[in-house]
C-alpha cells in the first residue's frame, strides 16, 4: 500500500494527541484535501553532493500561513538509497527556534514520504526552506530524477491545500558549483597540487601566469566531463625549464566561470 499525505497527516495527528495539548486546535482531523489556487508550491533542489552521499532540499514558494507540510519524493531505488531526512537549517516553520514535529517513512522502495508540522502557533509566509532529504549513491548510473508528489501545505487555521507536484532532473553526485581550490602546498617547491571542480562538462582551461602577467604554462586545456580534478604543477615552463623562486597566478576558466588564486615557489 503507498504511503499517501493523509496517511502522513493522520501520523502527525497522532503524534500531537500524544504529545501536546488540543491537537485538534493545531492539525485538522478532517483530511480533505482542496487544490492550490493562489500559487503556493513546494520546491525541490540539489544543494550539495560528495562522491556517494545526496542532499535533496525542499522548501516552499508563495506559501500563506502556513505551519505544517508533506510530501512524497520518488527516486530510483537502483541508484539511491534513502538515508535520513531532518529539517533544513533555516526551516521557515520554525524561525522561534521550535524544531517542528518531523515524521518520515520508507516502507515502500523508490518512495519516502515526509511531513511536518510545527506545534507552537506560528506560521509562516512567503519563500523559504524546509526540509532536506538525505540519500545514498548504491547504483553506477550517472543521472537520475527525483519528483515530488501528493504535496500538501498545513496552514494556521488547519486547512490542508494540495500543492502541485515538482521534478529534478538529471541529478549526479558530481559538484553542483564551479571551484578553483589554493594549491597545496603553498609555498612549495619543487612542485604543488592544482584542484578544481567543474558543475558543467565542456572546455576547462587552466594556465600559470607569472606575477608580471606572462604566460608561463597551460596546465590543462581539454573538454572534460562533471567532476573534481587535480593536476600537478611541477615548477617548469611550457619549454621543460624550471622557473625562478617568486610568487605566480594560476587561471581556471570554463564556460561563463572565471577564477584565479595566487602561489608562491621558494627555493
């Protein structure tokens, strides 16, 4: 049987009449649901990766009083493992420093229902986040979708509004930003290590450039795919020449992206 949000709600319901005075006053018990007229949607983003764990965030658009939320997120089980989900840092049902009351489940494979709902009497409007889903690479391809579906929002007086749904696509562990990283060691000598990361694939061009402005020698220039990189520098020219001590500029550019950082070579 598939985990809906008014089998999330009813959760919720009976977590606060354990847990708090009057649940009746903070969630309905009547669980119709009524479709979104005014904008209001949940959202669903990649905000950070690493070689095998995902971070999905969840948050809110054009939301009106709201103090509570669900959602179900399917992914591919083949690819991902869900691992945790817990509220975003700067969750906006929860800005008086209240942690809401957080439900989540995963009995069924490719599917993990989530809600919440903050039990102090506030609420909120607006934009913001809300949750972050947490998953585990266990698969080899490269790409995947996440789609968030049966998306509700709970607001102040307990109507429940369903939200329309929301899909992520292409989803890698690969970086999800540009970076040129401070060569290590620095100062160094005779050679240090150059690290970077690309969030797109196409051309990456990276040059060491004297602190005249001279070009000294192209480290890289290739089309290269999603990813985090290294390349050495071992102290010589484009000719095979080791250079003189003093301080030198390396240049990464791909794309629209375009960062330098400073090195020191001391002998």
């Amino acid at each position: 049987m598939r985990l809906s949000m008014k089998r999330i709600a009813f959760t919720l319901v009976t977590a606060l009449a354990v847990s708090g005075p009057s649940p009746a006053d903070l969630i309905t018990q009547g669980l119709d649901l009524k479709q979104s007229a005014l904008g209001a949607r949940l959202t669903v983003t990649q905000v950070k990766s690493d070689s095998d764990v995902l971070r999905i965030q969840v948050g809110a658009e054009a939301a009106r009083n709201i103090k509570g939320y669900g959602f179900v997120l399917t992914f591919d089980p083949e690819q991902f493992e869900y691992v945790r989900s817990e509220e975003a840092d700067a969750s906006m049902i929860s800005t008086n420093g209240n942690a809401a009351l957080m439900v989540h489940k995963n009995h069924e494979a490719g599917r993990v229902a989530v809600g919440a709902v903050q039990v102090d009497g506030s609420s909120a409007s607006g934009n913001g986040q809300l949750a972050e889903v947490v998953f585990r690479k266990v698969g080899d391809a490269g790409l995947s979708d996440f789609r968030l579906v049966e998306g509700i929002m709970v607001d102040l007086a307990g109507e429940t509004t369903e939200v329309p749904a929301s899909v992520l696509q292409n989803v890698s562990l690969g970086p999800t930003d540009y970076g040129l990283q401070q060569n290590v060691p620095n100062p160094f000598n005779p050679e240090t290590t150059i690290s970077y990361q690309l969030r797109e694939s196409g051309r990456a061009l990276l040059t060491v450039y004297s602190s005249l402005g001279q070009e000294i020698r192209t480290l890289v220039d290739e089309v290269q795919e999603v990813g985090a990189y290294t390349v050495r520098w071992d102290g010589r020219d484009s000719f095979g020449r080791q250079v003189a001590s003093g301080v030198y500029f390396y240049k990464m550019r791909s794309g629209t992206f375009s960062d330098q950082r400073r090195m020191m070579l001391l002998k």
